[in-house]
C-alpha cells in the first residue's frame, strides 16, 4: 500500500526545495526547483507546441549528467527570461558547472501559455520573468504553496481555472516520487461537467476531494471539451517534474520522464494535443542511495505516473479565485 510523504509535495524527495513567484497584475509567475546538489536529469516532450530552454542537453548521449535547477514559467516564450534569473541567483551562490576557472549553473525551463488569461501584458520593454526567475530561486524551500500560485498562478484548463500542482508517493522500499505540475491544459481535468476528477482511481485519502469517479458516468464523459473553442495553437501546455531519491542513470532518468506522461492521460481528457506543449523533466537526486533493477523500474514507473496524476488533480483543486477570473475555481464549481 504506498502513501505520501510527509508534505504530499515533490520536496518529499531529499535534495529539492522549491520557490514561487508571481505578478497578480499580469496573472502570471514562475517556479524554481533548485537541487541541493546537481541532480541527474532527462526530459520528454509530447505536446505539440513546446517552449523550453536546454532540454537538448538533457538527452542521454550528451555530456552534462546533472543540473542545479529546473524552471517552470508562465507567458509563453517571454517567460523562458525566467530561467536567466534564476540562473544568476545560483551563480551568486557559486553553484554550477565548472567550465576552467568559470561556474555556469545548469538551469533547463519550460513555458506554458497564460497571455490571454486577462492580466495586463503591458509590462513595457521587457517582460518581468528574469526577476520573478530569481526570486522564486531565493525563497526556495522545503514548504511551498500549491493552487494559484508561481508558474501556476494564471493558468487555465477547459472550464476551470488551474493551477500549480504537487503530489508524492514512498513505495514499499522506501524510494520516494514526488511530482510539481503547472496545469494549463486544451482539455478538461474533470469527467464532463462534473466536478469529479479523471485523476480519481489514484487519490490517496481526500487529497482532492475524495468524490471519486461518477456512478452512473455523467452522458457527456465522452465530450471532448477544450478550454478555446477555436484551438488556438499554443494558447495551452501542462509543464511538470517529476523527480526521485533512487539512483538513477540518464537513460533510466528518461524512461521516469516518459512514464509520468502517462499521468498526463489519466488526469487531462484529451493531453498531449497539437496545441499543447506538454513535457515533463525527469530529476533523481540519489539521496536514498537505491539503485533500481529493471524490475522495480516496472513499479517506479507506474508510481510516476499515479502520482502525477494526483498532482495535477491537487493543482485544480487548490486554485483560489481572483477577480476578473475568465473560468470559475473548482471549489466554487
């Protein structure tokens, strides 16, 4: 029987502290996940519409093993300045890469899309995601807020507002899968216009709500509903992370990414579409100090993807309103 860590947060994974920052008057932020030390990683990309900086890097048969932090923005291709911000916080730190008698820090990023959420864009010549970037990176810790809060602070699905997400799960062995989520789907969390969650199965205690799946399913289950009717093309995009204690390889961190899309598709109806940049980054810290044979890789995997599933549910379910919101919260649904 697996249950969540201690927070029910990705910071249940040693190695991690996570910081948020947001600016309510363009409904919009970013989320920093730092690592206490450079932590393997990998990335999978199965949306259509993408937004990242150095995920090629990421790749298994390139050289950097290891990054000192992920990044996690709102507005869209302006936010990837996120990342340049966190970046000089961990440089002041004298966190990085050593490259000769130079640090770089290893800061990969992804956006997702929140320009049309009705904030002001007007921010003037630049936009502000390079400071809310350091800023998140500074109050990163081991506690953080989940809801309407950093890169999910403006976000949306297909009738409800959305949200930043998190979710963890210790297995049997010991080795704990913690998940962060900024959920910005095209689709629908919910099973038709219900207020119960596709994520359901998966929940652990109430965690978001404890209504379980519709009995009878509701008629329009089978619905595709999307949040714009005319599908503009990148106006959407769920970005997360899902991370472990385990020791892992790069190729192995890969195949985690991969497996914890399968939350994707068992939280969001219809994911990975053409006009979303669905990704997740992949992080194993190695703190438990478990290496996992081919078979526990079997449940890691299938842990990775349950408890993704339950952070985006948790994301949704957290969100609180704000004025001027284009869809309602789950809670007043």
């Amino acid at each position: 029987m697996f249950r969540t860590g201690a927070r029910n947060l990705i910071t249940d994974v040693a190695g991690l502290r996570v910081g948020n920052a947001a600016d309510l008057r363009i409904r919009s932020g970013v989320t920093a996940v730092l690592c206490d030390e450079p932590a393997v990683a990998a990335v999978q990309v199965l949306g259509g519409a993408p937004g990242t900086r150095e995920t090629d890097l990421l790749e298994p048969h390139n050289t950097v093993e290891a990054v000192n932090a992920v990044v996690l923005a709102g507005g869209s291709a302006f936010g990837l300045d996120a990342a340049s911000g966190t970046q000089a916080f961990l440089r002041e730190q004298g966190v990085g890469f050593t490259v000769q008698d130079q640090v770089v820090p290893i800061v990969p990023a992804a956006i997702l899309f929140d320009l049309t959420n009705g904030g002001d864009k007007d921010w003037g010549r630049y936009p502000p995601y390079r400071e809310l970037g350091y800023e998140a990176a500074r109050l990163a810790a081991a506690d953080f807020a989940i809801g309407t809060q950093g890169a999910g602070t403006g976000a949306m699905t297909a009738g409800l507002m959305g949200g930043l997400g998190s979710a963890s799960t210790v297995l049997d062995n010991g080795i704990t899968v913690g998940a962060l989520v900024a959920v910005n789907p095209l689709g629908s969390v919910t099973v038709g216009r219900s207020r119960h969650f596709w994520a359901a199965p998966f929940e652990i205690g109430e965690e978001f709500g404890g209504l379980g799946m519709p009995s009878p399913m509701p008629e329009d289950a089978r619905e595709i509903r999307l949040k714009f009717s005319e599908k503009p093309q990148g106006a959407a995009t769920t970005i997360a992370i899902i991370a472990t204690d385990a020791v892992l390889t790069k190729a192995a961190a890969k195949r985690l990414a991969i497996a914890a899309h399968d939350g994707f598709t068992r939280a969001i109806w219809p994911s990975h579409t053409p006009f979303d940049g669905d990704l997740v980054f992949a992080l194993a810290t190695g703190r438990s100090g478990t290496t996992v044979s081919p078979e526990q890789a079997i449940e890691l995997g299938a842990v990775a993807g349950a408890t993704m599933a339950r952070a985006i549910a948790r994301g949704v379910h957290a969100a609180t309103a704000a004025e001027g919101d284009p869809f309602p919260v789950w809670s007043a649904s």
